[in-house]
C-alpha cells in the first residue's frame, strides 16, 4: 500500500469521529478533534497513539503509524489498525484527562480493557490487539548462543554481549553469546 493511500484513509477514519454526539453514539467519551497523525519508521510495532506533555498540559496528542508497516500490508489489514487506534482515542482517559494520564504513566493499565473492545467494535475495529510487528521488515541481527544455538532477533546490532548470557544455558553462556547478521538484508 502507498503511504498517500495510508493518509487518506486515516484523515477519513479520523475526519468521522469529529463530532461529539457521533462518537457517544459507537461509546466513545471523546472526539478525534486536534490529534495529528505521524507516519514514522518503527519496525516492532505498527501504530500506536501517543501525546507529549509538558507543565502539566498535553502539547501533543497523535496516531502513530509506521512506514514500514503500510508499505508491506493491504488496504484492510491498515485500515483495521488505524481503527484500533482511533478506538483508543474516542475511549481511553489518560489521551484526554491530565490525571489520568499520570496515573497511566505511574501504575499502568490495560488499554484494551471491555469497554475500548465495544468502541472497537462498534466503529468496525478489530477488538484484540493486533500482532507485534506486522511491518514485513526483517531483522538484521540475530543473537546466538554457541552452546545451545538459541537466537535472539534484532533490528540493530547494539549493546555489547560480554555480560550477557543465555536465557536457557544460564550463566556457563556469560560473555559467549555472539552476533550474527542474518541472511538477505
């Protein structure tokens, strides 16, 4: 799918649920009304939504949605996502409430508790959350274990494995476990 066919789609999902008495009409509490949208390149999830605060007040609220993910998929699978997040936006508390928020950010929660489920539903989301990383990108990296041959996928080659160890083998692994770069990238 072409990224342009992505932003028409998510400025129509978003565009619908501006008015008020639309959105109480699927469950929703809140509008979409002054959230942007964010095409990024995140290669572990496929969308989120986020908002940036600061004194005390929101300076940003946005959906998310990664390149990768629209160019490797079809037109319903990225349509159900945009979904999935809009349904947040119309449900979740801690988007749209300051104290909410910092009551998210310090104890956590589930996002897709029964009631987000029904706004998901009703707006013709998928209710469950989706796959991790339907993005299509391969990882570049892998960690191995010499001993037992267990490996770990990853997009970069990052930290440095000396006090690391196998999560299987346990510690006799301590500073063995070694990069490998995966095959076709």
């Amino acid at each position: 799918m072409k990224i342009e066919d992505a932003l028409n789609i998510v400025t129509q999902e978003m565009q619908k649920f501006f008015d008020p008495a639309f959105c109480r009409s699927v469950g929703g509490k809140y509008t979409t009304e002054g959230w942007g949208v964010e095409f990024d390149r995140a290669k572990t999830r496929n969308a989120s939504v986020f908002a940036r605060v600061k004194n005390g007040k929101f300076v940003e609220r946005s959906l998310g949605i990664s390149v990768h993910f629209i160019e490797n998929n079809e037109e319903h699978v990225v349509r159900g996502t945009i979904l999935h997040e809009i349904a947040h936006i119309l449900e979740d508390d801690s988007l749209h409430n300051i104290d909410a928020f910092m009551r998210r950010k310090q104890f956590g929660g589930n996002p897709h508790n029964e009631q987000w489920k029904m706004v998901a539903r009703n707006i013709g989301g998928q209710a469950e959350r989706l796959n991790a990383n339907c993005s299509g990108v391969s990882h570049k990296w892998s960690i191995v274990c010499p001993n037992c041959g267990k490996t770990w996928q990853r997009h970069r080659r990052g930290v440095s494995l000396k006090k690391r160890y196998c999560s299987v083998c346990g510690k006799k692994t301590l500073g063995r476990l070694f990069w490998r770069e995966n095959n076709g990238n």
